[in-house]
C-alpha cells in the first residue's frame, strides 16, 4: 500500500503577528462553523480516492489550529478518522500558540487522536515576543508546556526564530538554553523573512528596524547547531533538529518529494504526479466548497525534469543529503548521468560533497544553500 501525508489547513488567528505572510485572518470567528463544514466536506467528497493509501502523517497547521473551538477540532478530526486509511503508527501533529491553550484543550486534543504538537515560542524574552506581535508571553508558554505534557504528549515541538529585529546574540543564546533546558523532543529554528505584505516590510522600509546582517544572522544559526548539538539534539535538516527518533516524519514527505494531499483554504497537495492547490481566498473557497464545485486550481503535471530538480534542492535540504541510489531506483538514470556536471562544480566549489553513496552540503554549502539550489533547476 502507497503511504501519504494530509495537510489540513486552519486559516484563522486570535492576531495576526506582524511578520507573517501565511494565508491566515483575524477576527473571523463568525466563519469558524462554516470553514468546518466545507472542510469536512472536502474531506467526504475525496474518501474514495484517498481509501487505497495508508496516510502516515496527518498535520493541521495555519494558521492557529486551536484557535477554533474544541468541538471543531472533534469534528474535523472525527472526519478524518471516517474519510482515511490513518495508520496505527501515523504522526498526527496539530500547530499551536501558547495563548490559545489550558490544560483541558490540551486533553481534549490528546483524546482526539494528536500525538504530536507544535508550539510556537519564537523566543524567550517579553520585549521581542512584543515586537513580533505574539499574544502569548513565556509564562503561558510554559504552562502550556507543562500541561501538554500532562495530557501525555511526549513528542512537542517548539518552534524558534533568529535574526529578529534589535536581536542580540546574547538573547538568542538564553532562548536556546532555556528551551533546550525544557527537554522538548524537536526544535525548529528558522531565520526572519522580511516578506512583502506584511507589517515588519513596512517597517522596515521606513528604517523603523533595521536588518541583522549577514554575519550575525550566520553566527546565530552556527550558534543553534552548537548548543544544540552538544544537548543531543540531531540535525536532520538545515532548520530542523530532534533527539534520536523524534524527527518529523511530515516533513520529510515533502524533504523526500513524496505524495501528499492538502485540506482546506490555500492548501497545496503533491498527488499522483501533479501539484495544485485549493482556492487561495476564503471566500473563494467557501463558494466553491458550498457548491460542490471543483476545488483544485492551477493544476500542473510534473515533468521528469522537474520531479528530478526537485527531488534535488529538496533532498539536500536534509543534513545527511540524497542517497545516490534512490535517485536511479526512482529515475532509472545515474545522478551523475543528469547532474554530474553540476555536481562536480559544487563541490569543486566546497558547497557539495559525497561520503559512503550520499551526495550533501558542506558546512559552507549550508549557508549559501540557494546557490546550490539553482544548479539544479529545470533549464526554461
């Protein structure tokens, strides 16, 4: 039986922080029944073709999944167990932000069937979660924690961001060894993105804040793989570190290129050799979903050439890199065979090397990592 990974997408927020461009909306609580309704919906609708597949990663993100009410997330996730072959051993994580959780939601979400979370922390210190526009504080994180565990999660995620505005390397230090300090099983640490659309672009272009540069920004991600290694967390791919066993298998369907499907609002899905995605509006996807009508948007079949490029910049992504092998059982071609050229440059250039059947990045090719990327994108 082929295995699968759901995405379901929850577009709602209690707030919207000031630096997220995600497909997410604030004061919405008027539509929380009726995107549940449509969700499950899609879900009915979409049983028989996914009955063949053993889903072994289910992931509600947004969002703020917990935003909704809990019996919402009972019904979503009824329909989930109802509509899906969920394997015994499927991780079925759900994102949350400490300040919309207690210690009842955090049973409630364990009876329902979650075996994972994912909380976003961000970082330790009142003033920056402030500046980011969080509605949490770390009180509420650590609570929350403590209560997540107490429900009998013993697989949490904290999510963590670097480079933030007026930042110091001193700050993102504690953050690291307060969270590390906590014993929570996998730790996510990803850079700022200053992305257009948002407050923090704005803020930026006035010359509010200004960007932490180059240096710093790779000294506290160097700073991240230390202390985190050295806590016995394993990096397993360029943002993403887990004590032995913990890593996200959700993830990895998209870091190995293999099939999943996406729910809901904007969701984008990797199926049967095309990617598309659901209507990127919240209207526009309430209509449609109301209507009975088609949902998929923008439906592209994968070339072989572009199947292989992704299966590249998106293995690489993984600290242990591609399996050489798995690339020919996969294409029936060599990965020198398509790429050796490109290859041979990268590493010429220190960014790539081979060990033992595995192609990865170097230390060096980890910091200009979309560099080597692009040596392996289709020619247009």
């Amino acid at each position: 039986m082929e295995e699968i990974g759901l995405y379901i997408h929850i577009p709602f927020c209690r707030q919207k922080c000031l630096y997220c461009d995600f497909p997410s909306f604030a004061g919405k609580e008027a539509l929380f029944s009726e995107y549940t309704d449509a969700l499950c919906r899609e879900l009915e609708e979409s049983a028989e073709e996914l009955a063949a597949y053993g889903v072994k990663s289910v992931f509600m993100g947004g969002g703020t999944p917990t935003v909704l009410p809990v019996p919402l997330l009972e019904r979503i996730m009824e329909t989930v167990f109802a509509c899906c072959r969920v394997l015994p051993e499927a991780e079925i994580t759900i994102e949350a932000n400490p300040g919309t959780l207690d210690g009842e939601i955090c049973q409630r979400l364990k009876k329902m069937g979650f075996n994972r979370i994912s909380m976003g922390l961000q970082a330790w210190q009142e003033e920056l979660l402030r500046r980011l526009g969080r509605i949490h504080d770390r009180r509420q994180f650590l609570e929350n924690l403590e209560n997540a565990r107490k429900a009998g999660f013993d697989n949490i995620n904290t999510d963590l961001m670097f480079a933030l505005p007026g930042q110091t390397l001193e700050q993102w230090r504690e953050t690291l060894e307060a969270v590390i300090s906590l014993g929570v099983e996998h730790i996510s640490a990803y850079s700022l993105i200053i992305e257009e659309g948002t407050p923090f672009y704005d803020f930026y272009a006035q010359g509010r804040y200004r960007e932490t540069d180059e240096e710093t920004d790779r000294a506290m991600y160097r700073m991240a793989v230390e202390l985190l290694e050295t806590a016995g967390y394993h990096q397993y791919e360029i943002s993403n570190f887990a004590k032995e066993g913990k890593e996200s298998r959700h993830n990895q369907i998209y870091w190995l290129d293999e099939p999943y499907r996406g729910f809901g609002m904007g969701a984008h899905s990797y199926w049967q050799g095309k990617r598309f995605h659901n209507p990127l509006s919240l209207e526009g996807y309430l209509r449609k979903a109301q209507a009975g009508e088609a949902l998929w948007e923008e439906v592209e079949a994968i070339s072989e050439a572009e199947e292989m490029s992704e299966f590249m910049f998106l293995g690489l992504r993984m600290t242990k890199g591609i399996k050489k092998d798995r690339f020919l059982r996969r294409f029936g071609r060599t990965l020198e065979e398509v790429y050796g050229p490109a290859v041979e440059k990268m590493k010429a250039e220190g960014l790539l090397e081979e060990a033992e059947g595995w192609l990865r990045l170097t230390a060096r090719g980890v910091d200009v990592s979309n560099h080597v990327f692009v040596e392996f994108l289709p020619e247009s």
